[in-house]
C-alpha cells in the first residue's frame, strides 16, 4: 500500500489526503492539521431547539402527557432534530481539507462518551461535540476537567442524582476506570471518595454547577491525599499519579495505527506525554512522525466511517446522501452519539464480525453496480432508529486509472492504492478479472475496473489499514 494512501486513512477517512502528503510531507500537513480553520457555527437543525434551563422546563411541560398530540409532535421534532445532528457531523467530516481534527473529535467522543439516547437533550450533546473540536489538539487533563463538568456528562452518568446522603458513584468511577487511570491504578474507597466531591455537581445554564443543598463537603482521602475536594481537584490529583500516561496513548495508538500496541510504545509515548504536561498536539507529532517511516500496514482494522468514506471517494460518488451513510454507520454498529456504552465502541475485531463483514461486501456491491438507496427513503422517518423501507436509484461512478496501462500495471496500481499486502492467489484472481489482453481505451474498461475494485474490496486484506 503506498505510504502516503495509507497515512491519509489514518489521519483523515478516506484517500482524498493523499497527494497532499505526498506533496508536503507528514510533518507539515500535520503541522497544517493543527492550525487548520474549523465550524464553530450552530447546525441549523438544532436553531428551535431547548437550550435553557427554562427552555428545557417548558419543552418538559409540552410533552408531560406523553399520549398528547402535542407531546407526539414535539419528541417526533427532536428525534428528528438528532438525526440530523448526526447528518451535520458527518457533512463536517466529508468538508473538510485536514479532517485530523474531526478524527481526534471522534476519539474524544468515543473516550468521554455521553449518548444522546439517555442524555436527551440535543443542544447539550451539540455543546459536548464543540467543546471537544476546539479542545481537540488541546490539553488532557484540562479537556478532563471541562469535559466531566459539562451537564450531558453529568446526565448521561447520573450525577444528577448524585447528592449528601444518597451518593451515585457512576461519574466517580468512570472518571478513574475510563477516563484516566485505568482498572488497577485506584481503589473502591476513592471512587466512593470522589463520588462525594462530585455530590452536587448538576445541571447548569452553559455547564454543570454544584448545587449547595446537595454537595457533601466532608473531608475526604483521595489517591492518598486528604483535603476538602471538588472536581477540578480530583483532576488534578489523578494526574499527579505515575501511571495517568498510559490509558490514553495506549488509546490514541489504538484509534489511529495499532489494534494491539507493543506495551513498550505505549510506556514510551506515554512517559513523553508527562514530560510535555499532557498536552495531545505535541504527542501527536510525535506519534505520527515517527510512526509513518515504520512498516505498520495492516495492523488495524478500518471503522465503518473509514470503510464507507473510502469506498464514496474510490468510487468518485459525487451526491451520496449524508442520511445513507449515517444509515449505514448504525448497521455496522457505530451509531454517532450512541455508543452501546459508557466503555464507547471496543474497535478492532468488533468491527468485522461476520455479520458486519458481509453488510459491508453488500454495500460495496451496490455502489460498484452504480446503485444506491434512493434519498427518498430516508425522508421524514417516523421514529428514531426505525429502518425505512428501501428503494434503490442510479448514480454515476468511476475509477482512476491510466488508460496506457496494461492489465498488471493497473491491478498493481490498484493493489498499491487499497491493499497492504497480496498474495498469489489473489494476484492470479485479479489477471482473470482484466486480463492479459485487457485494453484500458476500451468502452467497456471503466466496468471492467470498477468489477476489479469490488474484488479487492472483499479481500480480508482491504478491511485493514
């Protein structure tokens, strides 16, 4: 696989980076992904939607019987509304010249994890996505610290319920088992330690705010430390332990390079991470500068946004509908906003169970047949989640490739562009689809190509980056 091909996947979601590195070279289109412009405007879908506290209590209001026109219109109106949150993401994603920073955005959002399924309220999920877009490259145990403050977190995790007498420990527990430190780096007393210090910690205007009547201000121990402690506290504690590195680098290699990174990388970019005081873009660089020279195609497997995002840009689909592909996302068990738990999507080989492999096969079968669910289908659905009855349309596709060639010299062009590795009975398979006597200016060799590429992309090896 050529190089540059294959850091454009990992850095971005498709193949559309790759002259660009090749052009500039990883470090600057790094460097140029750091400081590259992003949306900061409200998505227009969410322009009526509750954003106040005294909004929220009125929206409560209207749908409090919950079998009332009223109520029926206004929920139809906000499951709608995260539909097309979800569109709207995606369509950032696809704009965007150094996607890097929506990839990071993902990752953020698949490690605080905070669905809309439970937390409910469109706007504060919003609020969550920007916070991590524009604390992206940002610092960790900051981003921390926003991030278990936010009200989506503090619903989503039932801190709300949270108070002097009656402690939850969900969002105390998830801070130190997912967010942080990692299962073994702390014990039962300090979750139940810091589930005090987060008592009171509720719903706010812009972010979450402790509510007086509810904080347990009792002195506690914490990590070995005593004191009268809230959440920014705890924070800072967490990351004075000597093992805070390593959850999130072993994660962010996980997310871009490796299903199964070496210990050893992650001890070493982990102990860089502290030295840099957590900050993520200067990890990044570092990461990804002396990653890209190493041999490390195939060593994870692609995500459905990756699959299907390579797949639109191979095949040159010029209109595909955003909602198929947020259709096709929650087939393959990657629903935006709505991870199947607080752990967020597990990745790896979750992402090509048998099932899930041949949703795959079949989606690339019906582009590579110049076929697509027609756009119709996915208008005004009745309920969120609910499949909507399928029709198909035309659209026009291609494939890139130099009409001089011969037989192997496209199959080889090919094979560089979207395999890691081919082994001889594919190779052969691959010269009985074109053959020897192949004419690349021939009518019919753009089908005939396009009948290679669906191939190659049912190839165990194509499912890897």
């Amino acid at each position: 696989m050529n190089k540059s091909n294959l850091w454009s996947l990992r850095l971005g979601f498709s193949g559309n980076q790759t002259q660009k590195i090749n052009t500039i070279g990883i470090e600057k289109f790094l460097k140029q992904s750091f400081t590259a412009s992003f949306e900061n405007k409200m998505p227009d879908c969410l322009k009526d939607d509750p954003k106040t506290l005294s909004e929220l209590k009125d929206f409560r209001e209207k749908v409090k019987n919950i079998n009332s026109e009223t109520a029926k219109t206004e929920l139809k109106k906000q499951i709608k509304n995260s539909i097309e949150l979800r569109k709207w993401w995606v369509d950032e994603i696809r704009k965007q010249e150094f996607p890097l920073r929506e990839k990071m955005v993902l990752f953020w959002h698949n490690h605080f994890v905070t669905t809309s399924q439970k937390v409910k309220v469109n706007w504060w999920i919003y609020q969550n996505n920007y916070l991590l877009r524009e604390n992206a490259f940002g610092n960790f145990k900051q981003l921390t610290k926003i991030m278990i403050q936010t009200n989506a977190m503090v619903r989503y995790l039932d801190n709300v319920d949270n108070r002097k007498g009656k402690i939850n420990e969900n969002l105390s527990r998830e801070l130190l088992e997912l967010f942080t430190l990692g299962i073994g780096n702390y014990s039962e007393s300090d979750v139940k330690n810091g589930a005090k210090a987060l008592a009171g910690l509720g719903l706010g205007e812009m972010e979450a705010k402790y509510r007086k009547p509810f904080e347990d201000n009792d002195t506690i121990t914490y990590l070995g430390k005593t004191g009268n402690f809230k959440a920014d506290d705890l924070v800072d504690i967490i990351f004075e332990q000597p093992n805070i590195p390593y959850l999130i680098t072993r994660k962010i290699l996980k997310w871009f390079i490796y299903d199964n990174p070496k210990e050893e990388l992650v001890k070493y970019y982990g102990d860089y991470l502290r030295t840099v005081n957590f900050e993520i873009e200067p990890l990044l660089l570092k990461i990804f500068t002396e990653e890209y020279p190493k041999n490390t195609a195939g060593s994870k497997i692609k995500n459905p946004l990756e699959y299907i995002l390579q797949l639109i840009e191979a095949l040159q689909i010029k209109e595909m509908d955003v909602a198929i592909i947020v259709f096709f996302l929650k087939q393959q068990g990657m629903d935006l906003f709505n991870q199947p738990n607080v752990k967020g999507w597990d990745g790896g080989k979750s992402w090509l169970t048998s099932q899930l492999y041949l949703q795959r096969n079949n989606v690339s079968d019906l582009l590579c047949n110049g076929r697509n669910i027609n756009r119709k289908s996915f208008k005004n659905l009745p309920e969120d989640g609910e499949e909507p009855k399928i029709s198909l349309e035309k659209i026009d596709i291609k494939i890139n490739f130099n009409p001089k060639a011969t037989n192997k010299q496209i199959i080889k062009e090919l094979n560089d562009t979207y395999l890691f590795q081919v082994d001889e009975i594919s190779q052969k398979d691959m010269e009985t689809i074109l053959k020897y006597d192949f004419d690349a200016e021939a009518k019919n060799a753009q089908q005939a190509v396009i009948r290679l590429f669906n191939f190659i992309t049912k190839l165990p090896e194509f499912q890897l980056i």
